[in-house]
C-alpha cells in the first residue's frame, strides 16, 4: 500500500530520526525500511514502513497484514497529514529558521504510534542521554513485551502496572525515583487516561493529568504534547539540546526567542534538533 505525502516529506532527517530512536528488540531499520508492531483490532501485527533513500519521499509504502489499521497510524506517526507547509512559510521569515528550513522542506513532526507508549518512553528518557533510554526501554520490551513475529511489542500500561516500581526499577536498572514515576504514569494510563484520544478531545486537559502526577514536569509533558497531543506548539524551553542549537543560551532566553515562532514553537524545535543532531 502507498501512502501519498501532501507537500512532500523530507526522509533523510526522518530516517534518522527512526533509527537513532528504534527500540531494542522492538524496532528495526535499514536502508530506509523501518519494521515495528501496530496494535489493530486483530492483535498485534509487524509491519514494514518504507521510505525509501531519496533525500524527499513522495509517498510512504507500507507492507504487512491488515493495512487498512495500520495505515492510519502510519500517518499519524509521521505527520503526513500535519501544517508543516504553513509552518515552513511562518519560520522561514525569521533569520536563524529561514536556512534551516530552506534545507530541509517537508520536514515533519514525529508523532506517536501509540500515546501510551511515547509517553512511557519519555518518561524514561528524563535527564538521559537517548542512547540510554533506548537501553532502559529494550530491558523493559524483554522482559515485560508481547512477541509477535520477528519483534516484540512494547509492554501495555497495564502490564507495567503491575509489575510495581520495584520490579520495574530492577528489570530496567533506573533510578527508584523513576521507576515509581513510571510505574505510577503506567498505573494512570491502566486506569483510564487515553492520550491517544486526548489528542482531539482534550489536550490541554491530558497534559495538566500529567503533570500532576510525581516525577512528571515541564519537559516530560510538553515533550508528550508535542508529540503525542499533536501541539503544533508545544515548546520545550529547558532542554539542553535546543539551548545548544540556539548558542547555550537559558531557557528563559530560549522562551522569550520563541515567541516569535508561534503558533508553530514545534516546528521550530523540530529544525531546530534536526541541524544540531540529525544533520553532518
């Protein structure tokens, strides 16, 4: 099946985007081909997601049973249906996002396959390096994931739930602190928080749950806003990689430079982490 790409989608930055945060024994990817598991009515299932090796994709071309699921969420994943036009046209009138954006148009927002489990993974992610996060989630997907074919899916909330942050904070090797903020984000989800339907109902509420929660701030849930929510907004002031791209600066330059950019502050992250991390 090919999904055709409105505007145009720039791969190579998205191709390494997948493989710099594909998942140990969860995910795969090479030559452009990126393999994971989608949940669908019928269970879990493998599927493949082929972006090809051209610097642009014009058309994403997915293989594996029950497409017609699948499919959805590939394009919800990837942005193919997102504002990234109207956000090229807005951020190319500022000076420092205007050559960022000349090099890589169609560069799109990476959003979630499933809300539950991008949100987990942040949570692992706090204050580590990617690197690091990958291994904490790759212990998690061994040791509490569902095999299917070839890979294994990421745990469901309810599964890590009850497991309790002891066994979490042994499996993964994390801290206590954030095992019992994992356990506690997989305990809410299990309970009834839906961000997957948050994200057209209620966003704004989704992300203030969240943040009441312990252990869960500013980053950990505009991070989630940004790409589980889909806030084209959202904006992450303290983190240290966009601080780097903007010249060291503090967050609360970083806010104030920011303005600016709105209502497209996603966006602009996402040039943004791209040319400092993604690019040579």
């Amino acid at each position: 099946m090919k999904l055709p790409v409105p505007g145009g989608l720039a791969a190579e930055p998205l191709r390494r985007w997948l493989l710099a945060h594909a998942l140990p024994g969860a995910e795969t990817h090479a030559g452009g081909v990126h393999r994971r598991v989608f949940w669908t009515s019928h269970g879990p299932v493998e599927a493949t997601v082929d972006l090809g090796t051209g610097e642009r994709c014009e058309a994403v071309v997915l293989e594996g049973p029950h497409l017609e699921e699948v499919a959805p969420l590939v394009r919800r994943w990837l942005d193919l249906d997102g504002h990234q036009e109207e956000a090229e046209r807005h951020l190319a009138g500022d000076p420092l996002l205007a050559p960022l954006v000349a090099a890589t148009p169609g560069l799109r927002v990476p959003r979630a396959v499933s809300g539950a489990e991008t949100a987990l993974l942040t949570v692992l992610g706090q204050q580590v390096s990617l690197a690091a996060a990958r291994t904490f989630a790759g212990r998690l997907v061994a040791a509490y994931g569902t095999p299917v074919q070839t890979l294994t899916a990421f745990p469901a909330p309810e599964v890590l739930a009850a497991a309790g942050p002891d066994a979490l904070r042994a499996v993964t090797g994390v801290t206590g602190a954030r095992s019992r903020t994992l356990h506690v984000l997989a305990r809410t989800l299990a309970d009834g928080l839906d961000l997957d339907a948050a994200a057209t109902t209620d966003p704004e509420a989704a992300r203030a749950e969240l943040l009441a929660l312990p252990g869960i701030g500013p980053w950990t849930a505009d991070y989630v806003a940004l790409r589980v929510l889909g806030d084209d907004d959202a904006f992450l002031p303290s983190d240290l990689v966009l601080r780097r791209a903007l010249g060291g600066i503090a967050a609360r330059e970083a806010l104030a430079r920011a303005q600016a950019w709105r209502p497209w502050r996603g966006h602009a992250l996402l040039h943004l982490w791209t040319a400092e991390v993604f690019v040579d």
